[in-house]
C-alpha cells in the first residue's frame, strides 16, 4: 500500500492539473493506481468536468470521488484564502471498491438496512470501509449517516459535507467521470485495507454529568429534576474566570455514548450545538433529538481545549499500526478563525504522526464515529487514516 498527497495553488485550472499530477508522479512513480480522491475550491466549478477526467486520466486512477470546498487542505498546508486544489492517490492492492450514489429520493424511500445493501451493492458481511461526501442542501445528511451506520454497524464511515457554496446548486460532489450538483456519493472499500478514523470535537467538560429527567423531541425540560437554565446558573458562578468566559461564547453539551461507562472521559460523549433557550421554563433547545434517561454535560470549547484534545488523540493514534496515508475533514469553524493562526490541524498530525500523504477540505459538516456509530459533527476535524490490516496472529 502506497499513497501520494500534492496541493496546489495554481489558478489556471489547466496549471492546477499539471502540478497536482507532476506532484504525485514524483513521489508515486508513473504507475496506474487504484484511488484518486479530489477537493476542489468552487473557484473551479465551471471547469470541473475536464479537471475530473484530466486527474483521472493522467495519475490512471481506477476510482476517483472527491467534491468542493471553501477551504482546502493538503500535504502540510490549509489553504483557506485562496482557490487551491489538493490530491491523495492510493495503490491498495489486495483491495476492492464499490461505489455508489444517493439521492434525497433514496432516503425518503428507505426501509431499512436491506434497502441499503441493494442500493449500494455492498453487504456487511464483507466489512466495508466507508468515505461519505454529500452535498449539505439537497439530502438530509444526519438521517443518511444514520441508516448507513445501521446497514453497516461497526463498520466506519468518515467523510464530510461540501462546502464553498451558499445555496442549493453551488457545491459539487463527484465520483468517478460524473459530477453532481446534489445528493451524496460514497466508496466502499473491502479488502486488505483498515480506515481508522479520529474524531477529535476540541470540547472539554465543565460540571458534573447528569441525567435528563425529562425531554421531548430536540427540547430538555428537566436535568436532574431541575431545568437546565437553572443547572447552569448554579453551575457557571462555581467555575475558573476563564472558563465562565468560555460559557458566554462557545458553551456546548455533550451527550453520552455508552450509558453502561461509569465514568466518562474523552471520546466518550457526543458534543451538540445548544440552539435556544425558554427564560420562562427554564428549558433548552439542543441541536439533535434527546430522551429522557440520558447522560449529559456541558461543555466549552476553544482553541487550547481543541489543540489539547487534537494532539492527545494523534499522540494515541501514534501507537496504532503503520499509517500510509489519511484524508482530514474539518469544520470551516476551525483553522485560523478559532486558533488565530493558519495551518494548524494539518502541521499538529505531521508533527506528531510524521510526513502522512494527506488531502482534504474544511466542510459544511463532518463525518466519523464516536463509540460504534457515526454522526454529523460540527466545529469537528475528523481524520481518516488508511491502514494495511493487522496481521494474522
């Protein structure tokens, strides 16, 4: 297993495709290879056909999937300012690609796992690592990242939403020679491949955990016995300074995994957005559908709690099987905007993993697991690194 990873900055889309693929030549040699996966800033939509075929063609790609984004991520770089383009080419012997499209029609239509294993073509039983892009206006991703992980449970699935455009009609995905303006696409790999994903939220817990007493729908009524409004003005007085101003810009909660832990750390909550607020009930609006009976805490976030909690992660990672090349999803809330400087997500799994070959983009929304299942994460980086399976004992 062989991988190569180039960026460019070109403006000329006809430039742009010649330095990507001169790139990849230098490190991968001339033969054919089995995956091209491809961001593309929008600035190049109007010529992404012929920059599809052109990669395609020129690096002898049996697959290519890829899609546009505001910002662009390769090799050590995050390109947020400018139009850019980054590539991953893979050689994967011993490994198999099925891929598919979705459509909002398909996810509507759904019935179940089966469903998925006829559309898909792909059954569980052969393990299937799985790359999800989907366009953020036209399908309903958080229910599609949820019926996949039902069809496939235990098994992977990363990826993330395109971005770089503001409406229905202005993002891309592509898979292959076809470019879509809608609905999602994916890549099944099976084989002598394992992805294994990190999925790093950059939260880290305020308080104590507590169960939800009483909820309906996306609202908590009651934690504890109390409404949560009044949980957290006994709460937000008894923290540090710097963490009572955390709460007034960037206050989460997370909800917990595996409700049979009896304690919790690190990776063992879901984070979500809190939406609203009711002053007379005391209730809060949360951005994912909650149940009475279930473990909450509040959360804060900035950019030494998600440096500290992505490189914690990556130093983990580090002790796993050998790492041959990764593709990085992370959420336009993140690079410089949150950590004030450029490049950061990128150099910090360099730095610690080594010169991994590395494409990706900052999206509308990130895929990847917490405990056995995926999600749709924001202000998320999610990194999905390709692996050769452990060996037999």
């Amino acid at each position: 297993m062989k991988f190569a990873a180039a960026l460019t900055t070109q403006h000329d889309w006809t430039e742009a495709v010649t330095d990507l693929c001169q790139q990849i030549r230098a490190d991968i040699g001339t033969a054919k290879s089995d995956l091209a996966v491809l961001f593309v800033h929008p600035q190049f939509v109007d010529h992404l056909a012929d920059i599809v075929a052109a990669v395609r063609s020129q690096v002898g790609a049996r697959q290519l999937m890829g899609c546009t984004g505001g910002g662009i991520i390769g090799r050590d770089s995050e390109i947020e300012d400018e139009p850019a383009m980054s590539l991953l080419v893979g050689q994967l012997p011993g490994v198999e690609f099925q891929t598919f499209r979705i459509t909002q029609e398909e996810v509507e239509e759904s019935t179940g796992p089966e469903f998925w294993h006829f559309q898909t073509e792909v059954s569980p039983a052969d393990e299937p690592q799985i790359i999800l892009l989907a366009d953020p206006f036209s399908v309903q991703s958080i229910q599609l990242v949820r019926e996949i992980g039902e069809a496939y449970p235990g098994a992977p699935v990363v990826g993330g939403l395109a971005s770089g455009g503001r409406q229905a009609g202005e993002t891309r995905v592509f898979l292959d020679d076809q470019i879509f303006d809608d609905g999602a696409i994916g890549l099944a790999m099976t084989g002598a491949v394992r992805l294994l994903p990190l999925v790093s939220q950059g939260c880290k817990p305020i308080g104590e955990p507590l169960v939800v007493t009483r909820a309906e729908n996306n609202i908590i009524y009651e934690i504890g016995g109390q409404p949560p409004i009044e949980v957290l003005q006994t709460l937000l007085p008894s923290l540090p300074a710097a963490d009572q101003q955390l709460a007034r810009s960037a206050l989460f909660i997370g909800r917990v995994i595996n409700e049979y832990q009896e304690e919790y750390g690190r990776g063992d909550f879901l984070i979500r957005n809190l939406i609203g607020q009711d002053p007379n009930s005391g209730a809060l609006a949360v951005g994912d559908l909650m149940r009475t009976g279930q473990t909450v805490q509040f959360q804060v976030r900035d950019a030494q709690t998600a440096d500290a909690d992505l490189r914690a992660l990556l130093r983990h990672q580090k002790a796993d099987r050998p790492i041959r090349g990764s593709l990085l999803f992370s959420c336009l809330g993140r690079g410089e905007g949150m950590y004030g400087a450029p490049h950061h997500d990128i150099r910090a799994l360099q730095e610690l993993l080594g010169p991994v070959p590395t494409a990706g983009f900052f999206c509308n929304g990130e895929i990847g697991p917490v405990g056995d299942r995926s999600y749709v994460h924001g202000f998320t980086s999610v990194i999905a690194f390709f692996c050769e399976p452990a060996a037999e004992p």
